[in-house]
C-alpha cells in the first residue's frame, strides 16, 4: 500500500497509443525470443519486475494479451488489459480505455474476482482524473466484492479514505483511516513498514481535517523517525503536514520552517496538489505579517499551478479571495478583474469535480457576489475608457446574440427531449407503417428478380437480424450475400426496396438499433467509454459509430446515454 496522490478524440488516442508503441520497440526487440519462451507466470513477473520502465512493462503487457487472446485464457486477457491499464497512466484516456476493456472481459467471462479487481483500478483512475462521484462508486463496488479479504478491503479503504479527505468528508476519513491503521498494527513484523508509514500519513491528514492538531503532531514526529530508516518513504512527508499543522495551530515560524524546507521536495516528486498546500499556507503566513511581495509572490504560483495543469482542491481556493481583496484595496481594478475572472475559472472547474457529490462546499461558494463584482469592475473601467460609446454597442451586441444562442439552444433541447422520447416509448406512426407496405408492395412490381429468390433472401436476413450477426465487424456486401447463398447484386436490391435504405445504412441502422436497447436495459453498459462501446456493436472505428448513431437518432451518444442516466 502506498500514498496515493467524438470523433477527433479516437484519432489523437490513437496516435499517443502509436507512439507509446513505437517508442518503446527498440527496448523490446532483444526480450521477443525470451518473451516466447515463458509462461504466464513468468510474464506477469517479468512485468512487475520492470514496472518502473513503463515502455517495456507496456510491451511485455501487450505481448501478454496478444498470447492470451491466440489461446483464449481469459485470466491473461483480463490481467492484460488491467496491466495495460496501469502502466499508461499519463495518458489518461489511454488507461481508462485499457481498464473499460478489462471490465468488459471480466464481465464476459463471468470472472466476478478480475471484475472487482478491475473496479478498483477504474476508481483509481478516475481519482486522478478528478472525477470522484464516479470514483468512489467504483471503489464501493469492488470493496462489497473484498469484504472478506482482509488486504484488499483494507487497500480500497485506504483509497477511499483519501477520496473523503478530498470531497471534506472529515468525519468519514478519519474513521476510514483508524480502521486501516488497526489493521497495519495487527500485521507482524509490520512497524515502519511502507504501507504502515503510509496508513500513519493518511490517518495524521485526517486527524488535522478534524482539528485535532495536538495528535497530528504526536504522529508526525512518530512518522517522521520511522520514514528516516525506510528506503521508500520520505521522511519530508510528514515534515509537510506538521508545516500545515503548526500553521492551523497559528505556530507560523515553526509553520514557515517546516514548509519552506518540504518545498523543494514537492516540486521534485511533482506532487501539484500538497505543493498548491504549501504554497497557500507560506502565502497566508507573510498576508498575516503584511509582506505583500512574499505572500502574492505564493498565491500567484498557485494560479501558475492552474493554469498549467488545470488542477485545484478546495484549500488553495482561498489565495484568489486574498488576490482580490488585495488589489481592491490598492484600486488596482484590472488586476482585480483578472482575479476574479480566475477565481470564476477555478469555481466552475471545482463544480465539475463535485457536482454528483453530497457535498455542502459549494454552499460556501459566492459566486452571484463575484459576478456582481465582475460587473462592477468592468463598468467602472468602461467609464474610464475613451472607448466607453462603443463598448457599450460592442456588450449590447453580445447580449444579444447570447439570448439568439440560448433561444436556438432551447429550441434545440426541446427537440433532442421530443427524439429522446420518441426513441424510448418506440413510436411508430400509423404514416410510417403505411408507407413500409407501399414500398413493399411497389418492390414487388419494380424488382425483376424471381419472388421464390426473394423469399429467400428476406428469410436470411431475417435470421441474420435474429441472430444478430450484424454485430460481427468488418460486414461487406460481398461476404454477406455468400453467406446467405445469394449474389450480392440480387443483395443490394432486395436491401435496397425492401428495407429502404442501402447495405451500408442498412447494417449501421441495425447496430444503432441493438446499441439503444442495450443502453436502455443495461447500467453497466452505460458506463463503457464509447470507444467500447463501439466496438462491441460492430463498428471499426468510434468516428463511424457516432456518425451513425447521429444520423440515426438526431441525438450523439453521450446525450442519449446522459438522458438514459437522468
């Protein structure tokens, strides 16, 4: 256990997923005659033993899968894509697209321990990704899975744990984490373990979430003598929580001490979110004091942090409010604006990560406050300005052409709402059906092809449809009519009168048709990232299952699925 810290988007994955390849090639050539050679058992050592080289851990992986998928060993597959799926961390995408197939198996298999095993990974990935409704809901799943398997459960608490810490759920962490550590200490020969060190880190951030700050320093000191005899944990770890810690406790030249010295450290592990931390507690520290070089200096490498990795957590929020007042205070009002244009920026980003929570810390938000001030600053600027007359034109302008976009955007719902429906209640209009036995009726007359072999060839496709073989990629004209005993000219022109449309959107129409009522029927399959989903109807490419799915809908697949979820 450790600590833990549609159309063009398929092109671009699949060009990271080509490089990621391609870079690492070289590294394996010289291991392709060994790999060969070894087992399952052997690989899966082989990748652990070389996880740190992420190129060849990625093709001792791949080559894992690839012998899986000749032997059919769905263990292989399964543990393969979850492999896959951890070493493509820094391309997030990537990984969630690896861990979505690994779950896609496991379920296909029937494999319920790989299942919650792949759960687990999926939390994980989402965590990073800063989607953490969706995180812990994995975490749950596979946590009622291990219940009964003491590591396990214990390992998905410990992430959990850091997930409550992350949304403010104080209460609930710090109990998380008391759980952990009473099953560290129950471990022999455990005392100053990695994973022991890492529980007593959780379970000191937790306590000092609570406010019980004399018992985070008694941990800090016992953590920070043990981690001094580990080889892989940093003794600086807990020299950055007493820095926070001290700070709380209003100590700030022990504060100050402690954070200034953990700085570079953070920098060096690249851990943005307790650097942000420390940079807020300094810059709060020389605010206090009234040094305003030092303490801007702080916040304003915070808002560097952001603007660079797109990254924030609530605690850190708090250095655009001091920005703020600040520049307020010296009737500096553009550099005013442009903070509260960022701190906007920040709160609509801390929205996206929290919204499906039961979370009361958007209630603390004032957002209609700082929109007000937005307001406020621009229209004294505007006065100021020898350009005031046609800013003014300019910002009429832009209203209205806003209130023509949100009144197309309406007509727009509404008439995604009036699709949606019509697709889940099955309407079919007496016209349409109708018009179907007209268009039958009148293929009888134009089609100089014999009714017996007609007969036939409507026969087979129904049992085509039935079977649904439609799914099976890769579906041609040609293939088809030799498959039902028939030439492909004869093909074309039955599809073509009969069922309306031509071979291409007569296929395509039929996946669409199997993907809305699996949607509709199936929660799990919900969830799939659409590339998966694509794949499992049929489809070769996720640009062409969006384009069909749109042009047989009137809707795209995220909104339908978004709607199905509402």
């Amino acid at each position: 256990m450790y600590k833990s810290s549609i159309n063009n988007k398929s092109v671009v994955l699949f060009f990271q997923l080509f490089f990621f390849i391609s870079t690492s090639q070289n590294a394996l050539n010289k291991e392709n005659d060994t790999l060969s050679e070894k087992d399952f058992k052997e690989l899966k050592s082989l990748f652990f033993e070389n996880f740190e080289n992420k190129n060849l851990a990625f093709e001792i992986a791949l080559y894992t899968l690839n012998k899986a998928k000749k032997e059919n060993y769905s263990d292989g597959i399964i543990n393969s894509y979850m492999r896959l799926s951890r070493v493509t961390r820094d391309n997030l995408n990537l990984s969630l697209s690896y861990i979505d197939s690994s779950l896609y198996n496991a379920e296909l298999y029937k494999n319920q321990y790989l299942l919650a095993e792949s759960q687990f990974y999926k939390a994980r990935v989402l965590f990073i990704m800063k989607n953490y409704a969706e995180s812990l809901s994995f975490y749950l799943k596979s946590r009622e899975f291990f219940k009964n398997e003491s590591y396990m459960y214990n390992l998905i608490n410990y992430n959990i744990g850091f997930l409550k810490l992350r949304i403010k759920a104080d209460v609930d962490a710090l109990n998380i984490f008391k759980e952990c550590y009473e099953y560290e200490k129950s471990k022999e020969n455990n005392y100053g373990s990695s994973s022991y060190l890492s529980t007593l880190y959780g379970l000191s951030i937790a306590y000092a979430a609570n406010k019980m700050y004399d018992t985070v320093s008694i941990l800090n000191k016992r953590g920070y003598d043990l981690a001094k005899n580990n080889k892989r944990f940093n003794e600086l770890d807990f020299t950055h929580i007493e820095g926070g810690n001290q700070f709380l406790k209003g100590n700030y030249l022990a504060a100050k001490d402690s954070l200034i010295k953990v700085v570079p450290y953070l920098k060096t592990i690249d851990d943005i979110a307790n650097l942000s931390i420390a940079y807020y507690y300094l810059g709060r520290i020389y605010e206090d004091l009234d040094k305003p070089q030092f303490f801007l200096s702080y916040y304003e490498k915070i808002d560097s942090i952001f603007k660079k990795k797109k990254f924030i957590i609530q605690t850190p929020r708090e250095a655009y409010v001091g920005l703020i007042n600040y520049y307020k205070k010296e009737k500096k009002l553009k550099k005013q604006l442009y903070y509260v244009e960022r701190l906007l920026s920040v709160d609509s980003t801390l929205h996206s990560q929290y919204e499906n929570l039961s979370t009361k810390f958007f209630e603390d938000y004032d957002t209609p406050e700082l929109l007000n001030e937005q307001k406020e600053i621009i229209s004294q600027l505007d006065k100021s300005s020898k350009n005031y007359k046609y800013i003014t034109i300019l910002l009429v302008l832009v209203t209205v052409i806003l209130a023509l976009l949100l009144r197309s955007s309406s007509k727009k719902k509404k008439k995604n709402e009036e699709r949606f429906n019509k697709i889940i209640q099955g309407l079919k209009t007496k016209e349409e059906i109708t018009q179907a036995s007209k268009t039958k009726e009148k293929s009888k007359r134009k089609l100089e092809i014999n009714e017996e072999t007609i007969e036939m060839i409507l026969s087979r496709l129904d049992s085509f449809e039935n079977e649904k073989e439609f799914l099976k990629p890769k579906i041609t004209l040609v293939n088809l009519a030799k498959k039902i005993n028939t030439n492909s000219k004869y093909l074309s022109k039955v599809i073509n009168e009969y069922k309306s449309k031509s071979f291409n959107n007569y296929i395509n129409g039929l996946r669409i048709t199997y993907t809305i009522d699996q949607l509709e029927k199936d929660k799990t399959f919900r969830k799939y990232t659409i590339k998966a989903i694509a794949n499992d109807v049929g489809f070769s490419t996720t640009e062409a299952f969006t384009v069909a799915f749109k042009k047989n809908t009137g809707l795209t697949v995220s909104y339908f699925i978004k709607r199905l979820n509402s």
